[in-house]
C-alpha cells in the first residue's frame, strides 16, 4: 500500500512538472511571436523635397502622394503591432542642401538606413508615367535574384490588384537595375500604386479613401508574407 502510494505521489509530481512545462513553452512560443511582430520594418516614400519624381496630368507631383500613402501604410502597420522605420516623414530629400549630387547622395542614405537598421522588409512607394494615358494599375517590382523579394511582391500584388478591383490586373516584375533593388541588404519591394499619367487614376491617387486603400492592401501582403515565415 505504502509503495503504491509513492508511485502516485511520483505519479502526480510528473504531471504537475508536465503542465508547468507546458505554461513556459506555450509563454516562450507567445513571447517569440510578439517579437517577430515588433521587428522593424522600413516604409520608404520616394523622391521628395527639390525630387519632385514623375510629373503626371496637370503638374501632380509623385512626391507628395508617396509621402501621403507612405504615411498611411505606417499608421496601418503600426495598428498591427509593427515598429516602422520612415525615410522621411515630410517633403524633404535625404542630401545635404550643398551636395553637388543631391540625387546620388539621397539614394546612398536610403540604403544606409536599411544597412543600419537591418529591416526584416522593407517598401518603397512610388508612381507610375508612360507615354501611353491609357496605360493604368499598380505594379510592384522586386530583385530579380531574390525568392523571398519575389513572394512579398506575389503577395503584395494580389492584394492590390483586389483591394482596387483593377479591371486588367498586373503581375510582379522582377528587375536587376533600379539602384534600391540592388543595393539593399534587405528584402525590398518598389510598389508602384499607379500611373499619374492616366486621367482617371490619377485622380483616384489623389483621394484619401483610394489611398487607405492602398495602405491596407501592401499592409495585408506584409502580414501574409511574415505570417507565413517566409523571410527566415
């Protein structure tokens, strides 16, 4: 009787160390997931200050609807649980006034912030020109050379090319010589939002409602490409 009973009381020791061995995983695994959220990510709002960057109709400037999304993508991340790094937060460039090239030393800058600061992702936001005003839709660009730059775009892509119910949607396209692309030690994608050459779009990149919706759809790509561990 007596051994039986130490068997039981062993017994019980085992299951109790068992459960609070389970409590620590299951706090470790919770505390991993909330770190992997907090990483940095950088939001990029291309050109600004003396960069206008492409014209579109009627003199709209891309600089200044960058910023606009760019801004809206921070506050969107950041309601999901994400430090975000900005490039700048006002129409300004990143060179120094007396620089002799303001756009070579503006882009070296960007890239040293992500050197610097080692993002798990990074995007940049631009817009898009061509000489055709019939041409339309947002297009998001990722390295060539890189699987986990193109799965961000993938995801990215769909995510627009739904949110904005684009009637002749675009595929992700990979590049080798857009100097981000090349130089950056981090996963990045260039998302162009639009043509600023097509009347109607342009127009519709102006407002604010379209350009939430923009902000939701590169954040919802982001999520779905950390959700999916696909940058370890």
């Amino acid at each position: 009787m007596k051994k039986y009973g130490i068997e039981l009381a062993m017994a019980c020791l085992l299951l109790l160390s068992f459960y609070i061995l389970s409590r620590e995983a299951a706090q470790t695994a919770g505390n991993m997931s909330r770190s992997e959220s907090s990483q940095v990510i950088l939001v990029d709002a291309g050109h600004g200050g003396a960069d206008p960057g492409m014209i579109g109709v009627g003199g709209l400037e891309e600089k200044g609807i960058n910023l606009e999304i760019a801004l809206k993508l921070k506050k969107v991340l950041e309601e999901k649980g994400f430090a975000v790094l900005m490039t700048r937060e006002k129409d300004q460039g990143l060179y120094d006034e007396d620089s002799r090239n303001q756009k070579a030393q503006d882009m070296q800058r960007r890239i040293a912030l992500i050197r610097e600061n080692s993002p798990v992702l990074c995007v940049s936001i631009h817009q898009n020109s061509y000489q055709d005003p019939a041409v339309y839709g947002p297009q998001v660009f990722y390295y060539e050379d890189s699987a986990q730059g193109k799965t961000l775009a993938e995801l990215i892509q769909t995510e627009l090319n739904t949110r904005l119910e684009v009637k002749r949607p675009r595929s992700p396209k990979g590049n080798k010589t857009y100097y981000l692309l090349k130089r950056s030690e981090s996963v990045l994608n260039i998302v162009e939002c639009g043509f600023l050459t097509n009347q109607e779009e342009a127009g519709l990149l102006q407002q604010e409602e379209y350009q939430q919706k923009i902000a939701q759809a590169v954040a919802e790509g982001i999520c779905t490409y950390l959700r999916e561990d696909t940058f370890k």
